[in-house]
C-alpha cells in the first residue's frame, strides 16, 4: 500500500492499496511527486504473466488524497521488460526508469525506458545485454540533459556506471566495476551529482571487501572511495508554497540558483548564514531545480512548489 502521515505521527492514512491488478509488492523504489500526482513503479503485478504468475510489475500514479489511480503501463517482459526495482524520475516532459529483467536480450538484462505522465509515449532507450551492463537494480539521475545510472552486473566486471541521452542516443559506459581493492563490486543504489562528480555506492567489492562510497569525477579520474562526508545543504519545506528555508552548514558563503525544468533561472541570491529564508516567490506551481554552489563544490535538489 502507499500511506500518509504528518510529521508529528497524526493524520495516518492509506492513499492506495495493491490488489495485484494495479502492482503488487512496491518493495524497491520511492514515489515521484510531481506537485499533482504520485508516480511510482512495482516489481511485480499487472497483466503481463510472462514473468510468472506475480507479473511483471507496472507504472502508476496516484493523487495525494488516493483519487486518480491509474496503471500507466503494464510491463509485458520480452520486449519491453520487468521487475522495476529503482524509482522513477522526470525532466518535465517524460519520467524514465529502469527495469531489472527482460527486454530483448535472451538473458533478460533489463532496459532503460521513458514514459509521459498520461501513460501515453512509452519507449525503451536501451537493452542491456550483458557488455553494455545489466540488471540495474536503482534509480536513474538526471544532469545536463543527460541520463546517469549504474547496473549491477555486467559490463567489463561486476556492473558498471553508464550515461545515455533522454532520446535514447549516446549510450557510453563511463566505468565498470571489477571488486579491486579501489573499485567497488554490484551497486544496487543510485548516483547523485555534487560538484560535477558522481557518488554512489557498490554492495561489494572495495578494500574491505564489503562495498564502498565512491565519486567519478571523469573518465580520466575514474573511481575514487570517499574519505570523508561532504559538506551538505538542506532545502525544506518541500514540496513548499513558494517560501523555503535554505540551511548552509558548509561554513562559506554560497550561491541559492533556481532554474525551471526549462533551464531558466527564475531565482539568485547569496546564502551567508546557516539558515536562510527565502520569501514568497512568484512561481507558478510546479517542479524546479535548486543548486548551491560555491568553490567547495555544487549540490542540487529537487524543488516542489504547490499553490
């Protein structure tokens, strides 16, 4: 089921249940808002039965108040795949996910796909086929117009980080993991993007065998295990009406841009104490970016405006 409740422990109740139908069993990823609807994916359900007798998962949304259920789309196995187990994410126009298993290859490596928001455009970007990767096990990250994410098998070892375009063009594998002692082994996370790099986290694999934090800073860098926490900056309330606090703890003046999922800055402004609130903002109800930069680096967060 998909539940409520306020930060205060009140106010719990059931938006929508599963009944098999409509998905079963959402064990692996979150929910996506979009400041109308909830959209999420589970790894089972539906009226595909090539993946047995549980299905083979489906796409749905739902509104906060538990009205406006729909099943986007049903996952069929061969061609278009199965058992998504990350979550979904939109760059305004489509939301794009993976899925574990099936798609085209005989070995059911999984796919890369995209789909409109009304059900409507769907589309598989990439099969994975066992050299290209396979069985992405998270999410995907969305940065400069581009689609990052990782597979958990695959690739030249044991998964690998990869990027593609949202049209499906430019697919390159960045770095694969092989379980040396400076290179992590069967990530089943996702990536974020801080300062131009990316983080994530492998399973196994690493000095100690079992697993490691890592960034990738470039294909000449490659992998590099983190040795210390970075410096975070908190966004909050969000989803917000417009006014929002920006906690600062990174100890340096910072840069608060925030862009339409069009690229435009609608916002600017100078962060010099820990805690800043931005007042009421003009912006229609939607979805932003909001980035804090500084020379310590960059970190974005997904901004949520409900009028």
């Amino acid at each position: 089921m998909i539940y409520k409740i306020k930060p205060d422990g009140t106010g719990y109740d059931s938006v929508m249940n599963f009944n098999g139908s409509n998905g079963r069993l959402p064990l692996y990823g979150s929910l996506y808002y979009d400041g109308s609807f909830l959209y999420g994916m589970t790894p089972y359900g539906g009226t595909g039965t090539t993946c047995g007798a549980w299905g083979c998962g489906v796409v749905f949304k739902v509104k906060p108040d538990g009205t406006g259920s729909m099943v986007l789309h049903n996952f069929l196995g061969a061609p278009d795949g199965g058992a998504p187990w990350g979550s979904l994410i939109s760059d305004g126009t489509f939301l794009y996910g993976m899925v574990y298993n099936d798609g085209t290859s005989p070995n059911q490596y999984g796919n890369v796909f995209k789909i409109k928001p009304d059900g409507t455009g769907y589309d598989t970007l990439i099969n994975f086929n066992g050299f290209n990767g396979g069985h992405p096990a998270g999410s995907l990250t969305l940065a400069g117009g581009l689609l990052y994410g990782m597979t958990s098998a695959g690739g030249a070892g044991n998964g690998n980080i990869f990027k593609i375009k949202t049209d499906g063009t430019g697919f390159d594998t960045l770095s694969n993991f092989n379980k040396g002692a400076n290179n992590g082994a069967t990530p089943y996370g996702s990536l974020i993007v801080i300062g131009g790099c990316l983080y994530g986290t492998t399973s196994g694999g690493g000095a100690g065998t079992f697993g490691e934090v890592f960034k990738f800073c470039g294909i000449a860098t490659g992998i590099e295990p983190i040795a210390q926490e970075m410096d975070r900056v908190n966004v909050y309330p969000n989803p917000n009406n417009g006014t929002f606090t920006v906690e600062n703890h990174s100890g340096s003046k910072q840069l608060l841009q925030v862009f339409d999922l069009n690229g435009k800055l609608v916002l600017s402004q100078i962060l010099e104490s820990v805690k800043t609130i931005i007042g009421s903002m003009d912006l229609p109800q939607g979805v932003y970016d909001a980035c804090v930069s500084s020379d310590m680096g960059r970190t974005n967060q997904r901004l949520v405006v409900i009028r």
